[in-house]
C-alpha cells in the first residue's frame, strides 16, 4: 500500500483521505489552520478561526449526488453528520411548483442541510475515529521532487516527467508516494510546480464572477418560515437563496454580478440587504428570524475555474493530483463542489486500484481521462450557466432582454417546471448530477413540450423588479 499525503482538511480533503484509507493505504492529512473544531456544534459555527476557508460562514448546501455517493461509500460520514444535527431534507418537497406527495424513487432527491462548519467538524471526527493523522498548524512551503521516469512521446523517448516524492514543510517536510492537492479555491499549485521547475498551467478561466451576500438566521420554534419556497430564485440582475440549515438556522444570500459597483457598496448594509431581498416574493418573513451571524457576510470572485495540468497525453508532473477545487471550482450557485470533489476522489480511488503507484506517469494518466470523462462536462455545462447568467444580468441593468437560444431554452425547461411535476422531477434531477438525468431531458416527450414554450419564453421578461426599482429600494 501507499503512502499519501493529502493537503487540506476541509470537507473534500477528508473526503478523500477517508476513502484512500479504506484500501489499506497510509494516509496522512496536513492542514495549514492550526485550530481543530470544537466538538461542540454552535462553538464550530461561532468561534472555529478557520482562515483557510473563505466560506466556511456562507450558505452551503450539498447536492442530492452528493448524498448518493457519500451513503454508498461513506456511511459512517452520513451517520456522524446526521447524529450532529444534520437535516435529512428532500429538494422537491419545497418548491412551490411541486404537486402532489412524494413518490416511491423521491428519496433520490435527498439531501443534507447543515452548516458547513457541521459537516466539516463531523468530517474531522470520522476521520480520526479511522486512524487518520491531521497534521494540524502544518503549513506546505512547496513539493519535493526528482527528476522521475523517462517516457515515450509520440514514439519518441527522451523528456522526463518531475516526479514529486513528497512535501516540503517549515517542520521540515513528508515523504508520499502520491501527494494529493485538496486545498481548493486557494491552492498553491502554480507556485509550487514552478520552483520545481515544472511550467506554470494556465487556467482555464471566466473573467468575471458572483458576489455572495449572504446571513445566516434562527427562527424561534426550530421551523422553516414557510413549507413552501423555491431554494434559488434569479430576478433580473439579482439572485436569492433560500437555504435550509440545522438546528433552526437558515441562510439568505443575495447573489450579484462582482463587478456590479452599484450593489457591491450597497448590500454591504445591513438595511439596504434586507431592503432587496423584501423585493422577492415571500422572502419578507424569512428576515423575522434572528441573526446568527454579526454582519454581512460576503464572498466576491465567485466564477468557474479549471487547471488543466492533467488533460493531455503527456502529464506535466508525476506523484501529485489535484482533487475537488483545487483541478476545477465551479460558481456555488449550483452548488456542485462537494458532489463533484467526492466523485473526484471516487475516481482517485479506483484509478489507484488500477494502477498502483508504482507507475506514475501511467496513474496521473489514467486519471486525468477519468476527470475528463466524468467530470469534464459537467464543468462545462456549468461554466456555460455561469457565462449565460451573467449576460441575463447585464441586459438585465441596461434594460434589455437576453435571447441566447440555448439561455431561452432553459428559461423554457424552468418554465415547465412551474407547470409540471414530472417536468420539475426532470429538472432537479439535472440540476443535482443525478445518474440518467441528462437523457430524460432529450427524450423527445420533454424536449418537444420544451420546444412549445420557447415562443413564449422569448416574449418572457424576466421576474422581479426593474433596475430602477432595486436601487431605489435599496438606496432610500
């Protein structure tokens, strides 16, 4: 068996470290935040100092394939999580667009609600109750590394791939077999990979992003405001997220372009916030709720982003991956990192059952067409959505509509939805990765009933106020 060492602790690196040692490999976990999580729940939320995850306050919600994945292959997890606090919830149930009772196959639909500092401590628990060492207050300074094996390009022999054999730490450093990159949004890579003298990947990435504003809210009977809300709602050049959490808390965030001046002054306040999300329908209630968190809390630059180091033929390293966030973090929005990082390490997993480590350049290989298999078009489709929504709101700010046909199409499918319980079945499941969901789409009962809408979607203007009313909504 080998020796790994995994870099992050947060929810995708002990996702990762958990399934690699269940074959038997020795796996250590460094973490750069020296504090572990209390074991009490409410002192995680209020008083965790976790500098390396930017949104551990913010809303979170994982995907119904995140659950999926996680009951198969990590139980003990889903246990934990669940005996923490953790809300079983099923994302059909809510939406006001959902008609009759929950059906045989709805559990599919399933999902976790919880505070990301719930599931990250419950995360920390299972992965030391298996023997896992976190190396916590161990900050990586950069890779360890020899020149490594000398392979065939083309028919031709001659370059080597920079094998990394382990870390290096300012406690001196670790040898690995395999070093595994789940430091995430703010991964070192680059500058690790260049001092070894590997060239720089260029990222794959959007230019402009989201800005999240977001509070988290207790109601004083332990219930929802309402039975009934709709999870994400877009209007205009403005988005809301209503999101169930534990223990009677919920979140609210307002979603905005970053490069939106006149909202990013604005929703900072707390007045003028609550002022624009009043604007939504029904979402007045939820502001009845008391505040459990001390401000705003706001995370800007949110876009898709992906490293290719690994997406060619001809690796550019050896002895190290990228798994979750640090290969590609996509817009929250949809919510895909926790479900995509666990089926990244899934495929970890089973690529090293394949090949082992003694071969690396085969295993980065191998690996790299798992990740473009499997995973490829879902960061597509999702930067797709990304630059799509971007475009609705700017026509929406300089007062114009946006008529990309495939936008309009899934205006379309959104609208079917509201009119349509098989229609929304088909909808979510799309929306939270479920397996066979992308071919009931093109089945043609869907897609012509589809088609139909799209004359009336294109005359459609989107839901909300107008430009003029938000800010002054939020400016009196």
């Amino acid at each position: 068996m080998a020796r790994i060492v995994v870099l992050g602790a947060a929810l995708g690196g002990l996702q990762t470290a958990l399934l690699l040692a269940q074959d038997g490999h020795e796996v250590t976990v460094l973490e750069c935040d020296p504090q572990p999580p209390p074991s009490d729940t409410e002192l995680a939320w209020s008083q965790w100092p976790r500098p390396g995850i930017a949104q551990l306050r913010q809303t979170h919600l994982p995907l119904a394939r995140w659950l999926q994945l996680a009951e198969a292959h990590l139980p003990d997890l889903v246990r934990e999580m669940t005996e923490a606090g953790a809300v079983r919830m099923n994302v059909l149930a809510p939406e006001p667009a959902f008609r009759g009772p929950l059906l045989a196959g709805d559990e599919r639909f399933d999902t976790l609600a919880a505070r990301r500092s719930l599931l990250e401590s419950a995360a920390t628990r299972v992965a030391q109750g298996a023997g896992i060492r976190i190396g916590r207050g161990t900050v990586c300074r950069g890779l360890r590394s020899s020149r490594g094996p000398q392979i065939p390009y083309g028919g031709a022999s001659g370059d080597r791939v920079p094998l990394v054999t382990g870390v290096e730490t300012r406690a001196g450093g670790a040898a690995a077999d395999l070093v595994v990159d789940c430091t995430g949004r703010r991964s070192q890579l680059p500058s690790w990979l260049r001092a070894i003298g590997v060239p720089c990947p260029v990222d794959e990435s959007g230019r402009r992003g989201f800005t999240y504003y977001s509070r988290y809210f207790r109601s004083d009977d332990g219930a929802l405001p309402t039975d009934r809300f709709p999870l994400v709602v877009e209007h205009g050049s403005l988005g809301l997220l209503r999101i169930p959490a534990d223990h009677g808390t919920y979140s609210l965030c307002l979603v905005g372009r970053s490069d939106d001046q006149q909202l990013r002054r604005a929703l900072r306040n707390e007045r003028a916030w609550s002022a624009a999300v009043r604007l939504f329908p029904g979402a007045d209630r939820w502001l009845d709720g008391r505040p459990v968190t001390d401000r705003i809390q706001i995370m800007a630059g949110l876009t898709d982003r992906k490293r290719p180091l690994y997406d060619t033929q001809r690796p550019l390293v050896s002895g190290l991956v990228a798994v979750g966030d640090a290969w590609a973090i996509t817009t929250p929005t949809v919510g895909r990192g926790p479900a995509m990082s666990l089926q990244h390490s899934l495929l970890l997993r089973e690529t090293l059952r394949r090949t082992g480590t003694a071969h690396p350049v085969e295993l980065v290989t191998r690996f790299a067409e798992a990740t473009r298999d499997s995973l490829g078009r879902v960061y597509e489709r999702t930067a797709a959505y990304t630059r799509h929504r971007l475009a609705e709101m700017d026509a929406h700010t300089a007062g114009t509509l946006y008529q990309n046909p495939d936008w309009v199409r899934a205006k379309a499918l959104a609208l079917l939805a509201q009119r349509d319980t098989d229609a929304l079945r088909a909808e979510r499941a799309a929306a939270h990765l479920l397996p066979g969901a992308r071919d009931v789409l093109r089945a043609p009962p869907l897609a012509d009933a589809v088609t139909r809408l799209l004359p009336e979607v294109e005359q459609h203007v989107p839901p909300g106020p107008s430009r003029a009313d938000l800010l002054e909504a939020i400016h009196s």
